[in-house]
C-alpha cells in the first residue's frame, strides 16, 4: 500500500508532526529521507528492507558508506547522503552528550565516554584523553584512525599535547573491529613506551582502554567487561 493510501496520523511525517519523534520507529523515520518506495512497497517497507539488511542494527548501518547504501533498491545518491549524515548527526550528539560529566574514576567512564564515537567502526582508531588532578577530562585528541594497530601513535605528540593541557594523566582509547578486547603484543609494547614516555614529565598513565564490540578490557584493571 502507497503512504498516500495509509491515514493522515499514520504517515511518518505527519506522524512526527503530530506526536514527536520519539514515537516513530527506526524504519518510520529512515523512512522520511527514503521518502519513496518502488513498485509494490512504500518508503517504510523500503526502509524495513534496508534495516534488515544491516542486521536491524542501525549501528551496522553507520558503518556503511553511502556508496553502499545505495545497493539497497529505494536508496540512491541523494537519499544515502541524507542517511549517511543523520547517521553521523546521531553518533556526534552521543559523543557530545558523553562529554558534558567528563569526570573519569575508573574505565567504566571511559567506555561511557568513548563507546559512541567507537562502537561500529571498521577500522581501527585511536585517542588520548587528558586529564587534570581531580581526574576532570581537559582534552580529547584523536591519534591515528584507519590503521591495523595502535603502535602508530607518537608518544612525543601525547606529551606534548598533555603539557600543554597541563594534564596530570593520560588514558589512551582505541577500538579493535575484530571484536575481541584482548591486547596483542603491539598494544602492550605502546602501552610500556608511552608510560615511559609521560612518566619523564611525571605524568601519569591513568589507564589504556580497549573497546570491542560489545566488550571492553582495562589495563589498569586487567580484566574484560560488557559494555551493553
């Protein structure tokens, strides 16, 4: 059935028009920017389709490009951008919101903080936060993004920043795609030079985090947690 067909307070624009967005479902409001179906399904059964194909998981969904988007028939070029970008809108609102209390006292913080701006990624990235003496985040920096591990990063470029933040301790953050939190070799050599490196300053490596998907594991800790 075309949308034209369905009731006024059924359709999704409408819909949010009358009763807010929150009411709609995930496949109602992509279906807003689908905004159209093809032959023999309207734009929520298109967008059914598209959430079905990313597992109905829209965290799936914000790892696709909108060049793969576009495989799923409804979906073209504009209507990708579109989804590509509330998609993103989305994950920065999470990352923002994360960083209005951003008071860290133990790795559950850092996953609380960190989760929105990792969770879903392909690739691997990796971040430093910068903290002041009664544990506050001063800054957030990302250090690499798109490489296989975190060897890459410069400790110099860590000191650097956290002297001129005038932190008082370093918590390094990166993602493993793979799904496993264990820290290989590579993670564990980055670690011990980065320590080294901040502890000539007297600065302190207050943790270095590995977020997996639906997993975290701690340095500090030395132990795997779930994260949702």
């Amino acid at each position: 059935m075309k949308l034209k067909d369905w009731s006024a307070e059924e359709r999704p624009r409408e819909k949010l028009l009358l009763r807010g967005a929150k009411v709609l479902s995930n496949a109602e409001l992509l279906a807003i920017f689908i905004s159209s179906g093809t032959a023999g399904t309207n734009a929520v059964d298109a967008a059914q389709e598209l959430l079905s194909s990313a597992g109905g998981r829209l965290t799936e969904l914000c790892t696709r490009t909108p060049k793969e988007l576009t495989r799923q028939r409804s979906v073209g070029p504009a209507r990708a951008v579109a989804i590509a970008a509330a998609l993103e809108l989305g994950r920065r609102y999470l990352a923002e919101a994360a960083m209005r209390k951003p008071t860290v006292n133990g790795p559950e913080d850092v996953v609380d903080m960190m989760l929105p701006i990792l969770k879903g990624l392909d690739h691997e990235e990796c971040w430093a936060l910068y903290l002041n003496r009664a544990n506050v985040v001063t800054g957030r920096e990302k250090l690499t993004s798109g490489t296989q591990d975190c060897t890459l990063i410069e400790p110099k470029q860590v000191v650097r920043r956290a002297l001129d933040e005038r932190a008082k301790a370093v918590i390094l953050v990166h993602n493993h795609p793979s799904g496993s939190p264990l820290p290989g070799e590579a993670d564990i050599k980055a670690t011990r030079q980065l320590q080294l490196a901040l502890k000539a300053f007297d600065i302190k490596l207050f943790d270095h985090v590995i977020i997996a998907d639906g997993c975290w594991y701690s340095f500090q800790d030395e132990r795997i947690c779930k994260s949702e």
